[in-house]
C-alpha cells in the first residue's frame, strides 16, 4: 500500500467510524492492529481514528478562532458527527471553498499519524519509507474499552454546555446509518416517530453513538424487523427500540448476553454522563424491548441589551445550540417594554449604554412589580461586581464574556437545580417557563 492509497483508506474508514463491522473487515485494520494483541480489530481501528482527531486537538492556550481549532473542529464536526460540509462550513464562518482546503490539510494530519502507528512499512513510487512503530507517544492506546469510553464520555460531557439536540433529525439519521448493517442480517427497519418531538439535553454524538450501540446490538438475535419510535413522557423524551425476541426458552441467556457486550456499555456511559438511563431490557416471548430516557428541555428567552450589534451577534452564536432564544435591545427604553411583555428567564445588561446607562435600567427593571424578579446578569468592560450585586443583579461578568463563563451563568439561573449537568432537572425547573 502507498501513501496515496493509505490516505484514501484513512478516508475512508473516517466515512465509516461507527460502523464496527465495516471497519473490522477494512485492510486498514490489518495494517494498524496486530493480530498478536488479541483486540477486535473492527474495535480498535475506530478507537485509533478517533485518538488519531483527538491527538489535533489544540491545547487550551491557543485562541479558539485560530487556524489551528478550526481544522481540528472541521475533523469533529465531519466525522465524529457526521454533519455535512455546508452545514460545517457555516458553523465554523468559511466558504466550501475553504472547508475543502481545511478537509484536505486535515486529512493529511491524521493519515501521518496513523502512518506512525503501522509496524509495516509504505511505498512511495520505487523508495520505501520507513515508518515508526505503533508505540507512538502522541496517541493513547488504552488497556481495555471501558476506560477508553470514560476518557470520550468525560470529554463529552466537558463541551456538552445545555446542547439542545432534536430528537426527529436525529432518529432519521440514525435509522440510515444502521441500515446496511440491517440488511446483512436479513431485517428492516422502521422508524415511527411523530415530527412533534421536543429537543433533548444530550450532544448529538452522545446520543447518536449510544442508539447505533443498542441497534447493532440487538440485531444480532433479532428474529423479526426493528421498530424504532419516540414518545414524551413528563420532562422527558423516551426513545424505544422494539426488535423481534429469540425464542422463550433462551430469554434469560439473551439478556446475560445484552449486558456483557461492550456495546451495552458504551451506551450506559453516554446516556448516564448526560442525566438519562438505559432500562434494563424487556425480553417477552417475540419481543425485545430496550428504553431510554433523555431530558427534554424548554426554551428559555434571554433579553441581551446592548447597543453594541457586534456584542449581540457573539452571544447569538454563543447560544446557537443551546436552549435559548435570545431577544435584543440597544436602549433602555426598549428594554424595559420588552422584559415587561416577553418576561425573559434572563435579562443580560451593558452598563454603557446611551441615554440611560446599565445602572439605571437595572434600577427601573427592580422597581416594577412586572419584572422585579426577573435575573439580570450585569456584563460589562467594568469591573464594578460589588454595586452590580447591591443594586440587585443576579451576578456580574466581566468583559470580553467567554462563551463557558456565560453559559454557566446562564444555566444556573434559567435553569436552578441542574447542578451543572446538562438537563437533569431542566423539564421541572422551578418558576415561570419564559
């Protein structure tokens, strides 16, 4: 294999990252596994793709617009979860264009490290290029699954800030991706799901990795077609798969065999790092029933005032994912019509403001009875946290507001109780739903 075949690998293996039996077959897995090591090598190929994105990733020092994130940030976004490039290229400002240029540069990368890791050696034209070993110290190489699935859940959970993922899109991306798989086993499957459901608090990869986990799972016994479908219960979104059960007499084995898997594991570990579970399987005679439950989450209005338009688009784009609809206004006049009518979970105030500065319209805000109780989160160059906290702000953030800092505050007061967890309490928080 050449470089220029290798690179084409790496492509495409990175194209099928969750699909395990796709990968455990691919000639990249012979080539990057050795069959001496006793690990599945459809498993450990996907462990070393994703090590592979992970060892881009910049450390915290580097600025978050640089070249070096957005690169890093296409790889995530293309393959870990698997949006398409229009959709990457706005998320991440750039034209298609540049979205090419980034993919091809990131692709590059990652083939140089995993051409690190081969214990063979590559061909370029007539010369060969000797390789390192597959002991390279930049990728992680852990000693059992479980404890590669803590390190990915953790960091997860780490950038998982209120993320609001519908549920609807995501389940008919779900049904497609596993659908291949199905067909060599001989099922179908169908998706029943209303377009009605609400969006949940989990990341999209978290979620989608843990129904393609349970699906390939249970298609392994599946003696009929598979039903998938949603429903709502009280402050939650439950997703059901239903699949055809094996015969009675070996229900109980059936079940041993569920919770042993890997693949049960790595689903319990994202949907409890994200405040939802995974029920212990229902096994009746023709039927296999496995549930999970996510936290739904309500929309919350956040009023922004600030006369600055280039202040109000970053907290736009701040908030694009999370669950907040952001209303603006640049006077206080206007602010203050707009909090007594939309009565926002939060008001996020400026304090040099023309006309009348932060101060005073903190001061009218709590002198009506319409909107004395609403939040308001003093943001500002100043750092003045003393007199923001005693004319009755909720908390003061100093300016430039980093989108963490302002997400946390956020949470903790449209959201109380959620204890920093993304959507444990969100759909029975306390108070008024603004």
């Amino acid at each position: 294999m050449d470089l220029e075949e290798f690179r084409e690998s790496v492509r495409d293996v990175l194209s099928h990252l969750y699909d395990r039996p796709y990968l455990q077959t691919h000639p990249l897995a012979h080539a990057l596994v050795s069959a001496s090591s006793g690990e599945v090598e459809g498993q450990a190929l996907q462990r070393r793709l994703l090590a592979a994105i992970d060892a881009l990733k910049p450390s915290a020092e580097v600025p978050y617009d640089s070249l070096a994130w957005r690169k890093y940030r296409y790889l995530y976004l293309r393959y870990v979860q698997g949006l398409p490039v229009p959709e990457i290229a706005d998320d991440l400002g750039i034209s298609l264009r540049q979205s090419r240029r980034y993919a091809q540069e990131a692709l590059a990368a990652v083939t140089d490290i995993l051409a690190g890791q081969c214990a063979g050696r590559l061909s370029s034209g007539h010369s060969q290029i000797p390789l390192p070993g597959r002991g390279d110290a930049t990728i992680p190489d852990p000693s059992s699954e479980l404890s590669f699935i803590d390190q990915e859940v953790a960091r997860l959970k780490a950038r998982s800030r209120m993320i609001m993922t519908p549920i609807q899109p995501l389940l008919v991306g779900v049904v497609a991706t596993i659908e291949s798989l199905a067909r060599q086993h001989g099922r179908a499957i169908r998706l029943l799901a209303t377009p009605t459901l609400p969006s949940v608090a989990i990341d999209r990869a978290a979620l989608r990795q843990a129904l393609l986990s349970i699906l390939s799972l249970i298609l392994g016994s599946a003696a009929h077609d598979i039903e998938v479908y949603a429903e709502v219960g009280s402050g939650s979104a439950e997703v059901t798969v239903v699949v055809g059960c094996v015969p009675h007499d070996v229900r109980s084995k059936e079940t041993h065999r569920l919770y042993e898997d890997d693949r049960w594991h790595v689903a319990e570990h994202l949907l409890r790092a994200h405040g939802g579970t995974l029920d212990p399987p229902l096994i009746e005679p023709n039927r296999l029933e496995v549930r999970i439950r996510v936290h739904s989450l309500e929309e919350r209005r956040v009023l922004v005032v600030d006369d600055n338009p280039d202040a109000v688009e970053l907290y736009r784009r701040y908030l694009a994912d999370g669950p907040y609809r952001l209303l603006a206004a640049d006077d206080g006049m206007q602010a203050l019509a707009l909090a007594e009518v939309e009565q926002p979970a939060v008001v996020m105030l400026d304090v040099m403001m023309p006309s009348h500065d932060g101060w005073e319209i903190l001061q009218m805000l709590k002198s009506q009875p319409q909107t004395q109780e609403i939040p308001v989160i003093i943001c500002s160059v100043l750092k003045e946290r003393d007199l923001a906290l005693a004319l009755g702000a909720a908390e003061a953030l100093v300016k430039p507001v980093g989108q963490d800092d302002l997400l946390l505050a956020l949470e903790r007061h449209c959201f109380p109780g959620s204890a920093g967890h993304p959507g444990i309490r969100a759909g029975s928080a306390s108070g008024r739903s603004r």
